[in-house]
C-alpha cells in the first residue's frame, strides 16, 4: 500500500482538502529558531522553520564544513494540507551523520508523511534522501525500515538498503516489504497472525524467506506466535486460486 493510501482513505483526503486553508490559518505558522548538530567528522546539519506573511511554512536546510563554512543550502516549502508540520534532526542509522527529518500530513491513526535529508558522503551533495508515510522508522540488518499501520488489522514494514544511489527511497523503489496482519481467510478467531515477507520482481510481487532471524523480530507485532507464509506456501496458494477461476 503507498504511503498516502495507508494514510488516509479517500474520504479523509477530501476532508482535508476542504479544510486545509482554514486550518493553516488557524493554526498559523511558527518560526522555529535554528537547530544544529555535529557530526562525526565536526561538519554540521541544521535546519530552520521560517514563515512569510501569508502564513506558509519553509524549512531552511544548511550543510557546513567542520571549520563552519557554508556548503550548501535547501529551502524546502511545507505542503498545504500539512499545517502542523514540523522539522528536526536525528540519526536515524547511528552512523554519527545526522538526518533532516520533515514531517507533514497525518491521518487518523498513528501515519503521517514524512521526509529525510541528509548529505550524500559520496557525493557530498545535500540531498532529499527518503519520502514515506509512517508511524516509526528504525534500522534493521542495514535497511531503513518504516513502519505503519495499513488498516484495522494489520501494518507493513517497507525496507530500503543504504547505499549511495541518489534518486529518492520510496514505495516505488523499496526493497523489501513486510505485512504482519490478522488471518482474515481463517474461521478461527484465534488464528496466529500472518507474517509475511516480499519482493518485487518486475512487477509482481514475490514471496520470499526473511534475509536474516532479525527481521522475524516484527512479525510478533501481534504476539510470540505467528505463521511465517513460505515461498512454497505462496506459490501453491497461487496455482489453486488460478485454477479456480
């Protein structure tokens, strides 16, 4: 499910685009004073919440050397359905290099979109690095893992390698994706939750093992006890649907 699906259904995106103007008026814009921090090599990252009259919220992005010299700088304008947006600073890998958090509109459950910057120390250029819809993100076996809730029921896991590729990480370039949700197909109440693990490979997508015992960590999301769906379960499960029809 993409981002802005798993975070508001249809009817709550016309809602919010009804009321966004009024919304930004009421809450209105506040200016929030630079916020620094070092990196592991004495370079720095900042950004800065800057508002004009009108109301519209932009966030100032600044990279510097370790002797304080301006590298470079990004303006980043929020969006208009985001009124109560914010922006901060983390490590979100531990790799003591620090990342532009932004985030914007959010739904009814715990999803809200969000973005990171951060500067590519291959390149060196300050980029936009990440674009999701998500309750938590997290680090797992060297992936960038965000998490959200993709209904009632159940939540997805989607999982991108840090590597040095610029083009933005998002649903349509993730590498591995995780559904942990209740047996809906099961008469049984009290059926474990089903967990399973996927790629996409061309355009489908793909039944695959967990790459390592630590992701099996996030399908107790429900519980210790759980059904992982094999490779072998998915593609059986595949030819008997496909011989019904």
């Amino acid at each position: 499910m993409n981002p802005t699906a798993r975070i508001l259904g249809a009817a709550w995106i016309a809602w919010l685009a009804l009321f966004a103007v009024d919304a930004q008026a009421q809450e209105g814009c506040t200016p929030v004073s630079e916020q620094v921090a070092t990196n592991a090599d004495q370079s720095t990252l900042s950004v800065t919440t800057v508002c004009d009259d009108s109301g519209i919220r932009r966030y100032v992005l600044r990279a510097r050397n370790k002797d304080g010299a301006e590298l470079q700088e990004m303006v980043v304008e929020a969006a208009d359905e985001a009124p109560n947006g914010s922006a901060g600073l983390l490590d979100v890998d531990g790799d003591g290099h620090h990342e532009v958090e932004v985030r914007g509109m959010c739904g009814a459950g715990p999803n809200c979109m969000g973005d990171l910057y951060r500067v590519n120390r291959k390149t060196g250029e300050l980029q936009h690095f990440f674009s999701g819809g998500y309750s938590d993100l997290s680090m797992i076996d060297g992936y960038l893992v965000e998490a959200g809730r993709a209904s009632c029921c159940s939540w997805e896991y989607h999982a991108y390698r840090l590597d040095d590729r610029t083009e933005v990480r998002g649903y349509d370039n993730m590498d591995l994706m995780v559904e942990v949700g209740a047996d809906l197909s099961s008469d049984d109440e009290n059926a474990p939750a089903r967990c399973k693990f996927s790629q996409r490979r061309g355009g489908d997508w793909t039944v695959i093992a967990p790459p390592s015992k630590q992701w099996l960590a996030l399908c107790t999301l429900y519980g210790e006890t759980y059904h992982l769906v094999t490779p072998r379960e998915a593609r059986e499960a595949e030819k008997s649907a496909a011989a019904q029809e």
